[in-house]
DNA sequence: ATTCAAAAGATGACCAGTCGTCTACATCTC
DNA sequence: GAGATGTAGACGACTGGTCATCTTTTGAAT
C-alpha cells in the first residue's frame, strides 16, 4: 500500500466521521479503524488529532470553492443557484446527516484558537468569492446595485450554513428548499420588485 | 445549601460551558469545579450529562423564547427588532464567545437521537413565534403579505443561528449588523418597495 | 547485479490522563 | 437510632499520543 494512498485513507475517514459526529466525538481508533489502518501509523502521517482537523477543513472548503464558478459567460445568479445546488445535493446523498465543517467547527471549536482562525480564514474565503459573483449580477442587471454585496454575501453564507444545521437536525430537505426560494426570489433579484413567493406556489 | 441554589449553580455552571466550549469538551468536573460542589453530588440532582444537558437547553430555549413579545399593541416588527436586539446584546456582553445551544447542539449532537429531538422541537417553537408575529406584521401591512410567513420565519431563525456562527469565530458584532440590516431592510418590509441599503449608509 | 549497513517507516503495546458513573461510607435530619 | 441525603474516590472505558521493536527501503561498495 503506497504511503499517499494510506494518508488518503485517513483524511477520507476523517472527513466522514468529522461531518457526522463532529470533531470531539470523533476519535482517534474510529478514524484508524475506518481506514483499515494501526494506530500507531496514524502518526506517521500526521502530527496530531488537531493537525488532521485542520487539513480535513482545508480539503472541504476547497471542494466547497469548486463548486462556485467565479469566472465565466453565464448569468451570476445562475452559477450561485448552481453553487447551492451542488451543496444541496451532498446533502441530500448524505440523507442529511452531514453537517458542513466551517458551520460546525464554528460551533464546536471556536474556543480552539487554531481552529478559529483557520475556520474564520475559509468562512471568509467563502464569503469573498460569493461576493465577487454577486457583483458580476450587479453589474450585469441580474441583482439589485443598490445592495451591499458584501453584506448579502455574507448573509447568504450565515443563513446557508443555518439552514444546513436545521437540515440536520429534522433529516429533511425543508430547510435547504426555503433557503433556495428566498434567497433567489427576494434576495438575489434585479431591482425593488422583487417577485412574490405567492406566485412561485 | 439548600437543594435548589445548588442544582440551579449545576444548571448555570453548565449553561455557560455549554455555550462557551459546547458539550463533548464541557465534562463533568469543569461543571462541578464551576459550581463548587463535589463531583459525587452531581448524581444526586441530575441523573447524567445528557439529562443536564437536555435542560440547559430547554432553559436556554425559554430563556430566548422570552424575549419575543408574542401578542402587543406594538409594532410586529419593532418586536422582532426588540428580540434580536436583546439576544444580540447578551452576545456582546460576553464579548462574543457564547454560542446559541440550539444551533450549536444541532451541530454537535445531530447524531444523538435525544439531542436531535429535542434541538428540533426548540427550534421549531421558535421559528413557529417568529411566524405568529410575521403574520401580524403582514396582517397590519408592516410585511409584504405576498411572503410566505413560514418560510420567511424559518430562514430568518437560520440565517440568525449563521450569524452567531460566524460572531464566534470572527469575535465580532458584523455578522449581526449584517443580519439586523438585510432583515429589516429587506426581508420584513412592507412590500416589492425595499428601502435600498445605499441609502442606510 | 548483488550484498550489506544505515536510514526511514510501520506498529502494537503501552502511557498518563480524562471521561461519566457508581457506591461504600459519612453526615445530616427527625 | 433509623432513614434520608451527600460525597470522596474508585471504577472501567476511553482519550490522544509515545516508543521500543520490527520491517522495509535506500544507497554505497563490490
């Protein structure tokens, strides 16, 4: 077994048991034990428990940034519907069992400077690149200039990362729906009028 | 000591690890160390960790759900404003190190059957106050009455539970001025005529 | 190409400490 | 004195991490 393919091993075991369980109730032995691997290998390959944490964040939100098209022809709103789409249906393959890890390091490990910081940096990264693109709409007409779009984009973020907690805790889609309809009918639209969510039933 | 004064110590002691550090990291002796009382005691007034932990979090569930004026002459808006406003402050208070039990045991304890119940029923009496004063709002003309009052409620709630996400890992109060701001300027408004937010700056 | 010693990597048993819980004994109350 | 209540410290399980020993790889010499 080649050595980088046992370190994938366990960043992959790592990543599902953080998402599910959270970082503290994840220990160890489950991670080795769900890589097929001894524990005393564990540490040939990282330096710690904490170590692993931040890498297996790291690797989420860059898969999470993969997933937003910051440059291209195609209508802004569209690519940050496409964006969430994407998420959503992580989820929905995960039967909404899994949390999202700069959500839920927030939540757990915020006292650990470390994770803090680090959770902070891809929160923020996040947020950024969510602006950028709700600028593109801005400036094509698809969302109303008359927005922060730095506010929106980190509101939209906020309230992304609540609806995956929500969706947790009831097993259910629900969250993510209301998430998407206000998000792409009230917020992310053109100008004052907005249209009515009445009319979308 | 009378009985009572020391399980509410119990009860406040773990409250605030809770909120602080969450619940895997919060064990037993911090509590009692926290309470001053002998660890052997704890058993004599909670049957275990989960009990306890279960009624912090109705507490604290009660606690917020207090601070929403359900049924008022007042403004239904100026009511949701007062409640935020209120949560927001105690978060400023503790200089923004104090989480939200129910977003942060429906990340932390997603996979606990008990703590999932529980979190659910929480935040669904809260988001269903949040809808009963929406409601109001719409019916007084305050709200755009074409909005769906549930959706509208359950997102706010997630979009809050993000916000004190991100006020933990940021220590900062931007994520609820960015909150309050797309909430009251744009979503609880009286119609498709948002007040723009250039103009609030 | 082969051999061998040194270096690097792997690992199972072990470590000290922490965890939530329990219980024999101590203390209190009536 | 009897019964109720409180509790110190033991318990068994688990934690993240260490390390002596074994295995594998590497590179130099022939």
């Amino acid at each position: 077994m080649a050595k980088k393919d046992i370190r994938e091993r366990i960043v992959e075991a790592a990543s599902h048991r953080f998402h599910e369980f959270g970082y503290n109730a994840t220990g160890i032995q489950d991670i080795v034990d769900a890589a097929k691997i001894p524990k005393g290998s564990f540490y040939a390959h990282f330096k710690s428990k904490e170590a692993l944490g931040l890498e297996v964040l790291s690797d989420d939100a860059r898969d999470t940034e993969a997933t937003l098209t910051l440059n291209d022809e195609t209508s802004p709103v569209e690519r940050l519907r496409e964006h969430f789409n994407i998420l959503v249906s992580d989820y929905h393959r995960l039967k909404y069992r899994s949390g999202c890890l700069i959500g839920d390091f927030a939540s757990e490990l915020a006292s650990n400077p470390n994770f803090r910081q680090a959770t902070l940096h891809h929160h923020s990264e996040w947020s950024n690149n969510l602006e950028a693109v709700i600028r593109q709409g801005q400036a094509r007409g698809e969302i109303d200039a008359s927005r922060d779009s730095g506010v929106l984009a980190r509101y939209l973020l906020d309230s992304f990362l609540g609806a995956v907690l929500r969706s947790r805790i009831a097993r259910s889609q629900d969250a993510y729906d209301d998430f998407l309809e206000v998000c792409f009918d009230i917020l992310l639209v053109k100008g004052p009028t907005a249209s009515p969510m009445a009319t979308k039933k």
